[in-house]
C-alpha cells in the first residue's frame, strides 16, 4: 500500500512543493522513506497526487509525478457523508478518540461544544490551541483511513451560540441524543432511520453531551426547540442503556452514515 502525506498545496506538472515540517520528519523517522519515493499526497480538501520526494539541504521536496482520482471519482461514490458532529467537549484521550472515529466514519465536521458541565477549561489554552490539537489527530486519522476529504474541526463554541445558529430547512436536521430520552416516549434513532422521513433527510447534526449530561437548564432549553417545528431539533433514543458520551457518538455516527451510504 503506498504511503500518504499531507500537503496543504499539492504540486502542478514539472513543479515541487517543501512539504511541511511535520510532515517532513513523519515522512522521515516514521515511514522511513528515502529520496525516490513514491507517496499518495493529499491536500485535505478532496483532491491528491501521485508525488516523489526529494530530499535535499533545503528539506523534503514533493515532486508532482501523476494526478490520481478525486472523492468525487473514487470507486463506490464520495467516502464523505453530510453529517457533522456536535459534541460536547470531553475530557483528554476520550475527545481525541471521538474526533479519530469521526474521520474514519466519514464524517464531514465536528464542532466542538462547551457544555455547563464540560470539565475541561478552554479559556486556559485558548479555542485555538483544543482546535489546531483536534485538527492534527483527525488528519492524522484522515492518512490512515483512505479518505480523500479531511474532517474538518471548528473552533469551540457554547451550546447557546450553535443553537442560536439553526436551519429552518425541513431536510436539514438535528438530531438531540441524550440519556434521558431513553426514560420517555422519544423516537430511537433506529427506528428514525429505518424510516421514510430519513430519506428526505439532506444533512444531519449529531448533538452528543458531556460526561456529566446536559444541565436542568440545558435540557429545558433543547426540549423547548425539540416541540418548535421550525427548530428542526429531533430528540432521540439511542437505547434503554445509559452510553458512554464517545459511544454515543460512535453508535449514531455509525448509524447514520451506514444508512446514508447505502442509500435510504
């Protein structure tokens, strides 16, 4: 299987590029590739090449050698699904696990969440810092997993901001999981799926909470939009089981995109 890099601004016939330090040493001390060798580069936005690296004083080279197909043209149609993932913020090794999953399932973006009771303090480091961090761990994920596009990480923002930024298209949809759902008369997600107004379905929000789950004020705040019909906020049930938040995550994404690839 021929090795993938990561180039932000892929080479034109009879150019080269400097790859990027950090891919650079992976290319180097990680896959132990020489001067000559043939590499799979992506630019992460869907398109890629054929390249040769070449190695020199100035660093590693990426030298254009052949066009290879885009996510538009790979066998079986494009590997990316029009479903993004809301997620409250997690603590350490579990958000960095989600975002993983989130690329290998194809999904197309994940929106970080500051929940009332997200543990971690993003004011301490900054928005930037949890983003460009999440970002590197999905496009290391996107090298690994045969995508074309990469899982593009936004800045982290508070519940009340993503809600005050919703659609009133009917095929635009979000999907509100949360343990207490499974307590009431609320739809399962599977059944949702399996049904005919999924496929009328254009694009899905995944809304998953934290550790501790949503806040008294929170939940009222979601139930309130859940009864509006131009919220277009959907509460499900993932299940009599109180799930993990990053297997929540990983059952409804996985969910949601099998379905979506296979047609509806």
């Amino acid at each position: 299987m021929r090795k993938r890099l990561l180039c932000p601004i892929l080479p034109q016939p009879s150019q080269r590029v400097l790859l990027p330090e950090v891919e650079a040493n992976h290319a180097q001390r990680v896959l132990r590739l020489r001067s000559g060798d043939e590499v799979e580069a992506l630019d992460g936005r869907g398109h890629r090449i054929l390249g040769r690296l070449r190695m020199s004083d100035l660093g590693v080279q990426l030298e254009y050698v052949d066009a290879l197909p885009t996510q538009s043209t790979l066998e079986g149609g494009a590997e990316v699904v029009p479903v993004d993932l809301e997620m409250a913020i997690l603590k350490g090794e579990s958000m960095e696990w989600v975002v993983e999953k989130a690329t290998e399932l194809g999904i197309r973006r994940l929106v970080p969440v500051v929940a009332d009771h997200t543990v971690i303090q993003i004011k301490s480091k900054g928005p930037a810092f949890f983003r460009e961090r999440w970002q590197k761990i999905a496009d290391q994920a996107l090298k690994q997993c045969g995508r074309v596009d990469g899982l593009r990480v936004e800045a982290p923002t508070t519940l009340e901001a993503l809600l005050e930024n919703r659609s009133s298209v009917p095929q635009i949809v979000r999907l509100w999981c949360d343990e207490e759902n499974a307590q009431r008369s609320s739809l399962g997600l599977a059944q949702w799926v399996a049904g005919d107004s999924f496929k009328l379905i254009k694009e899905v929000k995944i809304l998953i909470g934290p550790e501790g789950g949503w806040s008294q004020a929170e939940r009222t705040r979601l139930n309130t939009l859940a009864a509006q019909v131009e919220g277009n906020v959907l509460s499900v049930s993932l299940g009599p089981l109180v799930l993990r938040a990053e297997t929540a995550a990983l059952v409804s994404m996985s969910l949601i995109s099998a379905f979506m690839r296979a047609g509806r």
